[in-house]
C-alpha cells in the first residue's frame, strides 16, 4: 500500500516536454490573500484571473472562498517547469470580519494582493491596516497593490504619485487594473507569484 502510494507520488513529479522528453516537473502550493475594502473589486480580479471573465452585479461576498489557479514558471537551471497551485482567498470587506476570523484567513499566506479602487480615495487610505491586519499573523511578505477600476481613470479621485507614496512604504510595485477589461491583470498575479518565489529560493526546488 505504501509503495503504492509513493509511486503515484514520484508519476506526479514527472511531465514530458515539447519532444516528449520525461522531466522533472516541481510543484509548489501558494496561498494568496486579497484585501481591500467592499466593493474595490477583489472578487472581480480573482474572477478575470481564474475564468477570464467579468460580471457587473455587485454579489456581496459572504465569508471567505477560495479559488485555485495553476501557473506554470519556467526554471532557469533548465530542469524542467515549476508548476504553481495558488489558492487564492477571497474576503468580505468589512473590517468587524477581518478582526474575527484574521488568523484563519491569512494563516499561511505568503503573499498579499492589496487592492483599492482609484474612484475611491479613502479605499487608498485604508489598506495600511489591512496590511497591517495580515503581518500581525504571517509576518512580513511580498505586497502587490493593485489600483483598479483602472478603466474608470477619468473619475479617479488619485494618481499614480498617491499610489506609490503608499507603496514605497511597503518597498512593494504597483499595477494599475481594470477586471472589466482585464488590463494587468493576470500580471499583477503573476508579479506577486514571481516574488515569492524569489523571496524564497531554497524553498522553490521542493515540494511542501
Ligand atoms: P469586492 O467587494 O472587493 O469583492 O468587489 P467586487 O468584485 O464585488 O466589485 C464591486 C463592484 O465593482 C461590482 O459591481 C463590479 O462589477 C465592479 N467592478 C469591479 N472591478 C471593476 C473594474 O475594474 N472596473 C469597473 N468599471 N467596475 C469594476
Ligand atoms: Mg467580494
């Protein structure tokens, strides 16, 4: 039964590349956390990640839900991809929320996707403390902002030059998005998966 099981394992790290080639292929669990107060657009963002898609209706979300997405990045020492599982956890946008169930929601998250929506200053403002709120259990790691609702710039209540005197604070990058048009997007999700993974080198090349 145990040899069973450990050869099913050992058929899961191997893939075939474009010549049919058996490779290594390496697998590593990501969770990532969105914050951001109600309404900046986090489930929308997750949504144009995962299903490449956009919906108008504003469906509060209740709880917490995860989402999961498979990345592919491609090893420099030439061993074969690294394949990503990121589970991506949603939050609902009140703090009184944040507060009670914290420590179950950023539990073991090694990345943050702070979001705030440019129509909205006082959504800027507010992400200190939601920041804040997950280094209080994870400690400090990677932070991408993402300013959406980027498609409605004309509107924008602040600028780039607002957004990065937030983010110099936190040493992090910023992305302007839209998850109505799908503008930076997906490279907003991707920058924040490449920096954890360089953050953390001696962790990439092994399972966990
Ligand atoms: P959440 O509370 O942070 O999860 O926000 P939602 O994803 O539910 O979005 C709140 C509302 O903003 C919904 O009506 C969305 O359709 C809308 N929305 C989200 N992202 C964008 C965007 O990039 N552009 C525009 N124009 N609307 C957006
Ligand atoms: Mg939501």
């Amino acid at each position: 039964m145990i040899t069973f099981s450990a050869r099913l394992y050992a058929v899961a790290q191997v893939g075939a590349d474009t010549q049919g080639r058996i490779m290594d292929v390496r697998r590593m669990k990501m969770k990532v956390c969105l914050v951001g107060e109600a309404a900046v657009g986090k489930t929308s963002l997750i949504r144009r990640f995962v299903l490449d898609d956009f919906d108008d209706k504003y469906i509060q979300t209740l709880g917490t839900k995860v989402s999961k997405k498979e990345l592919a990045f491609p090893k420099p020492t030439g061993e074969g991809p690294l394949k990503v599982d990121m589970t991506i956890w949603d939050i609902m946008g009140q703090k009184g929320f944040r507060e009670l169930l914290k420590e179950a929601y950023f539990y073991g998250a090694k990345g943050i996707l702070a979001v705030c929506d440019v129509t909205r200053r006082t959504t800027l403002d507010d992400l200190d403390d939601w920041i804040e709120g997950v280094y209080s259990v994870t400690g400090k790691i990677p932070i991408q902002f993402l300013a959406n609702k980027w498609d409605l710039r004309d509107r924008a209540e602040f600028g780039e030059a607002e957004i990065q005197q937030v983010t110099r604070a936190y040493d992090s990058p910023f992305s302007v998005t839209s998850a109505k048009t799908g503008e930076n997007v997906e490279s907003g999700f991707e920058s924040l998966a490449a920096r954890i993974l360089k953050e953390r080198p001696a962790k990439t090349a092994q399972d966990e």
